[in-house]
C-alpha cells in the first residue's frame, strides 16, 4: 500500500515548533521525521517528536466524551456528543438567568497547544464577556515584565545571530535538552573562536559541553549580575555613548552598584569572588556578547529582578542593538504580526486586549486555585483547555479540592490527566494530525501550516469544532446568547490570521506554506535604532513604569530564602529531555527512558542517608510526602535534590504536593499575574524498607 506524506508542524509549547513529515499508509500514521527543509531544525526533532504516532494510537487516548459520576472516582460513562453539549449548554444558561451574568463561568486555558485555531476557545469565552479568567503564566510572567520594565517590550535576535556573537552566556537554561536545533548554532559560533558559559546550580548537559561552568546557589543569578555590573563599572567597560544617550537612571543604578560588597555577593551566590570578577572581565572584554536568558532563574522569589539584573550587563557594555550581541529570551512581536487571534498569546491572556474589553472581566492568577473557593458570584462552570494544573501548578491538594468543589469542571484533552480525574465532563480533542492548523514560533519567528494527515480517531473534535459546536447547542437553546461564529470555516479563519503574513511574504495562499513555511520578517537585530517604548524613550536602568506600579525602580533582587532546619534539601524540578510537563510520560517508550520515578541527589547525601542508587525513599516536608526511586549523581550539589517536572512518583502522586504556593517578585505590570517559584522549596528524605 503506498505511502502518503504530509507536511506537520509541532504544536507543543515549544520555542523549536518543529515542522514534521508524516508518512501515512492505510489511513494510519507510520512514522513521524523532521523535515530537512525547515531552515531552523534541519530536520533534527527530539525524542518527543518521534513518540507522536505511539501517542496518536495510545490504548489510553480517550476517543469519545465521558462523564464522570462522583469527581475522583473514575466512575466514567461514555455519553453522546450531543449529551455532553447540551448538558453543559444547559449550565452556562441556568448560570446567566440565576446571576444576571456569566462571571461565575471560568476558563483555565494555558499552551498545551499552540495551534492558532486553539485560541478560538479563549475567543469564544471572551465572546461572553463578562467571565472568570485565569490569567498570567505559570513560566514567563517574571521575564516578561523584568524584559518590559528594562526595553519597554520582548524582542530577541533571530536564532542564528548567535554565529555573530565572541561570547555566549547560556543563564539558568538546558538548551542541548530544552531546544537542541538551537546547539547547532552554538557550536558553529565555537568554531568560529566564540567562547560558551553556562551559569546553572546544576552541571546540565549545556554545561557539560561549555567553556566555563559557573556553579550559582539557586535564586541568586540577580546578585551575580549585580556583582559582575560593579566590576564592569569599576574596571571602566562601560560604553559610555549608549550609557549617556540612550539609557535612563544610570546615576541611580551606579549609586547603588557602589554600594556592592563583592565578598557578600560571592558567600550569596557560591560563587568565588576570583571567579566573579574573571566572569565579569571576560563579558566586558569580549565583543559582541550574548546572554541567553532560561526560564530556570524566573522561578525564584526574584525571577523578575534577576532579568532585570541580566539585562543591564547588556546595557552597560553597549551589547544592545549590535550583531552578535542583545539578549535571547522570548519574542512577543511575532504574534503582533498576526491577526487578531494569534494576538491572544500576548502574553497569555490580558496584554492584547482592549481596556475596556480587559476591565470587563474577573481575573484570577493562574494556579491560585484557593481563590476560586472564596469569590462572590461562586465559580459554578470551570472550563480546562491546554493545561494539566493538578500536575502543574503549586499546592496541588488544593488544585484537586477547588476542582471537587466547582458544580461543574470540563476537561478537553487527549487523556485522562490527573487534572481530569476530578472532572465531570471530558472532551477529546483530536491530534495535530488530524485537523489543519498553523504554528507560529516565539523563538525563530518561523510560521509553518500543519496539514491534516488523517481522519480524527474515534468521536475527537479539534479545539475550534468543540466551540463550534457548543454555541451551536446554546444557540439552539437560547438563540442570541452568543455571537461566535458557528459557520467559520477553519481554512477561512486561518487564512484571516496569517493574511498579514502572507502579504509581507509576497504568498498569494496559505497552501504554499505547507512545505516551504515562511519566516515573520522582523528585525534580525532589535534595537539597533535605540528606540525603546518605554515611558523615558530610553533603556530603563531606573524603570518609570516601575514607579508606576509600586515596584522597585532599579534592578534590586530580594534576598534568598533560607532553609528551614527540619528540611535541608532544596528541591528543584527540572525538564526532562523526553517529557514536556506533564505530557508524553504517559507513553511506554518514554517512560522506558526513565525506567523509574527518580530523584538525583549528591552522593553525599546518598551517605548521609545511608542511600544507595535505586533506593526507594520518602521525599516529604510540611505539605506532603511523595514515593521516589534515586539516582546518585555529582552533576549537582550535595543541598539541592531533583525530580523532573510533571513525571509522578511511585504512586501515581505529583511533585507539586510539596510545593506550597509561592510567588514571583514581578509579573502583573504585563501578564496581570505575578509568576510562580518553583525553586524555592525545601525537603527532606527518608529512605524506605
């Protein structure tokens, strides 16, 4: 039987959004490639990427919609499309017609799929406005405003600008196990004379294979920065032109550097003052130079300053605005390029929206859970899309309990996560493979057409038909209860979103984007102009929106938090090369690769607690206590210990029971949220017989 091939794009939440060839035969998908063509990947795709057809053909894939009848029970039914519809239809109008409004209606939707057509179930929740909405990010929020406060807005250089670059500081990321296409860059630049550093508590693969190591205390990266800014200042590499032109509150950030004590900031940081001032000497001798800002060192009490703080080394040296040079961390002008729909990404929820339109609604923070239990009008529908927060978010005994309380929960997934366990209704949603979509890169800028390979599985609807078909069944009920487009073609809805792109490509149709994608024409370089949209018109040393907000004005990290006595290991979560949060573990050659739920710790700690490799121990603090297999390892220090996100314990249970809820210094200027720490949690071990 022939094969077919098809053109697809990854729609992970993942900076590489991979496009894919898929061989068909029979129906069946048979095998899944990278495609040579794309420009950015080369072809290469992760582990994750080749697991897709054991995903698609899961035995645990759920093909048709469910009910549960007691929530945590497992007691599930499979009931028809039209039950599930208009049972739920029937909830959003009694809850109209009882409080006069929808605000007790919440929508939790976050990036388990990056599609632009998924967006339409944020648009058709914003169609009933005024709602309940999660809003923020449970990964960014801190560096998007830290970004914001400094440049005024969030722009990189293109990926391969790193071949410019003399030097490349890679700061609280994995990129050769978290975005590997991008390693190719890297080591193309060494080849080129380029010198690589990797700042990480851990030795992560990325610092296995750099020039220089440096082994930071976790939370402490601000303070780093903040030391290296004193030696650049003392040792004179300032560039004093774009200091004095372009920049804004440098007399006040050069008052505090002075007083700086380099000696405390080592003892804070682990960091030798010797090695401090090599670091800082060798960033301010060596032009241009780039730092690669990681997610990692935004999940501290000072995410956000710690940005902050990294960014201002650019702004001191004059790395700003030069090839080679800037900082790497996550583009939001891509979306801005888009039509209005893909504008819902910016950044994940509030920032796109209209005042008047953003004022309408209830916001909640993404992952206060608690806070949905205590609100007048009561949340009475909770709508999940694109998240697994039992798995994902802190405090996740409270995520399970506000879930048992909420009248109504629907999930729309693929499986049964430990999310919706505690659901009344599941919705399952079709795979990439089996709908049209497009994917647009916040990394590389990259816009790829994901072709529908083959036929949805069992009853499973994309994202855009389950709305469609919900406000088909209210309408039917209630006619004029909403205005979403019940007849919206999903290629004519895609076409109106990438139409501003196809007219700067000079592409007369979005077909032609299948196998050739395209790339958002943007500058390679940002800010070679100077022009910062920030309230000075220059970089902000001394952030006015900052002042604006309550906020600390200069780049001051907090403190960091000091252990408690009773548990004496930092725990820290980590991504794991082969999973995505919470997603993929659920498969048998991933899980294979991890042969148990593991967690790394010093071999110190090992003979401090009479431990040895495969050992099951109780890892436990005030919150909780889960069931752990360990591995022995010197790639970390003897008081940090770690697990991988999202990957349960021997029992099923989630890492994040022992995370209490923790909050970042900043996030709510931009995303309307403050990030969350997942770095800041301490916990003891035990080993069990």
């Amino acid at each position: 039987m022939k094969k077919l091939t098809y053109h697809n794009v990854c729609t992970r939440d993942c900076p590489a959004s991979c496009r894919l060839l898929t061989e068909v035969q029979g129906g069946r998908v048979v095998d899944v490639k990278g495609d040579p063509l794309d420009t950015f990947t080369r072809g290469y795709i992760c582990a994750k990427g080749y697991s897709y057809p054991e995903r698609i053909y899961s035995p645990d894939r759920i093909l048709y919609p469910l009910k549960q009848r007691k929530k945590g029970s497992g007691n599930w039914e499979r009931i028809s499309w039209e039950q599930a519809l208009d049972e739920i239809a029937n909830k959003f109008i009694t809850i109209s017609e009882g409080y006069s409004n929808l605000l007790p209606v919440c929508l939790d939707r976050y990036l388990g799929n990056l599609g632009i057509l998924n967006l339409n179930v944020a648009a058709f929740f914003l169609s009933m406005a005024p709602i309940t909405l999660m809003v923020g990010s449970p990964c960014v929020s801190a560096g998007t405003d830290g970004m914001t406060l400094n440049y005024g807005f969030c722009k990189k250089p293109v990926p391969e600008d790193m071949l410019n670059s003399k030097l490349i500081i890679i700061w609280g990321g994995n990129s050769a196990w978290t975005l590997p296409q991008q390693m190719h860059y890297i080591y193309e630049a060494r080849k080129n004379g380029a010198k690589i550093v990797v700042i990480d508590p851990i030795l992560t693969a990325t610092a296995a294979r750099s020039d220089i190591y440096v082994n930071i205390r976790p939370g402490t990266d601000g303070l780093l920065a903040l030391g290296m800014a004193k030696i650049l200042m003392e040792e004179n590499f300032l560039d004093h032109e774009f200091m004095s032109g372009y920049t804004h509150g440098w007399d006040k950030y050069k008052d505090y550097l002075t007083t700086i004590d380099l000696e405390q900031i080592s003892t804070q940081t682990n960091v030798p003052s010797a090695e401090i001032h090599k670091l800082a000497c060798l960033y301010g001798n060596t032009k241009p130079a780039t730092i690669w800002i990681g997610l990692g060192l935004q999940r501290s009490p000072s995410g956000g300053q710690n940005v902050r703080a990294i960014d201002s080394l650019a702004a001191l040296t004059g790395n700003i605005g030069k090839q080679g040079g800037n900082v790497h961390h996550i583009s939001y002008e891509v979306f801005m390029n888009a039509g209005e729909l893909a504008r819902l990404q910016l950044p994940w929820g509030l920032a796109s929206m209209p005042e008047d339109l953003k004022n309408s609604f209830r916001t909640i923070a993404t992952g206060r859970f608690a806070e949905l239990n205590n609100l007048t009008p009561p949340i009475e529908l909770l709508w999940i899309a694109g998240r697994n927060p039992v798995a994902q978010d802190q405090d996740s005994d409270t995520v399970k309990n506000t879930l048992k309380n909420i009248p109504m929960v629907v999930v729309a997934d693929q499986f049964l996560t430990s999310s919706a366990q505690y659901a009344d209704y599941f919705l399952p949603v079709s795979s990439s493979f089996e709908h049209e979509d497009a994917v647009i890169s916040y990394w590389h800028y990259g816009v790829g057409l994901n072709e529908k390979a083959i036929e949805p599985l069992g009853e499973s609807k994309s994202d855009f038909e389950i709305m469609k078909c919900l406000a088909k069944a209210i309408k039917k009920i209630q006619p004029g209860f909403t205005d979403f487009p019940i007849e919206s073609d999903p290629r004519q809805c895609l076409h109106q979103e990438l139409e501003p792109i196809l007219k700067q490509q000079e592409i007369s149709s979005i077909d032609k984007l299948r196998r050739q994608g395209a790339r958002i024409q943007l500058s390679a370089v940002p800010w070679q102009d100077y022009s910062f949209p920030t309230p000075s018109g220059k970089y902000e040393f001394y952030s006015l929106k900052a002042m604006e907000h309550g906020l600390e004005p200069l780049p001051i990290p907090a403190q960091v938090t000091a252990k408690p006595a009773s548990y004496p290991f930092r725990l820290m979560v980590v991504r794991n090369y082969a999973t995505l949060n919470s997603q993929f573990y659920n498969l048998p050659n991933i899980r294979g690769l991890e042969s148990n739920s593991t967690l790394i710790i010093h071999p110190e700690t090992a003979a401090q607690k009479s431990l040895e490799h495969g050992d099951k121990v109780k890892v436990y603090n005030q919150l909780g206590e889960i069931e752990m297999h360990i591995s022995v390892s010197l790639c970390l220090p003897h008081n940090i210990v770690v697990a991988y996100m999202g990957i349960p314990d021997n029992h099923g249970e989630v890492i994040n029971t022992l995370f209490g809820l923790s909050e970042t210094d900043l996030g709510e200027v931009v995303s309307g949220c403050k990030g969350l720490t997942f770095n800041d949690c301490f916990v003891n071990l035990v080993r069990m017989e």
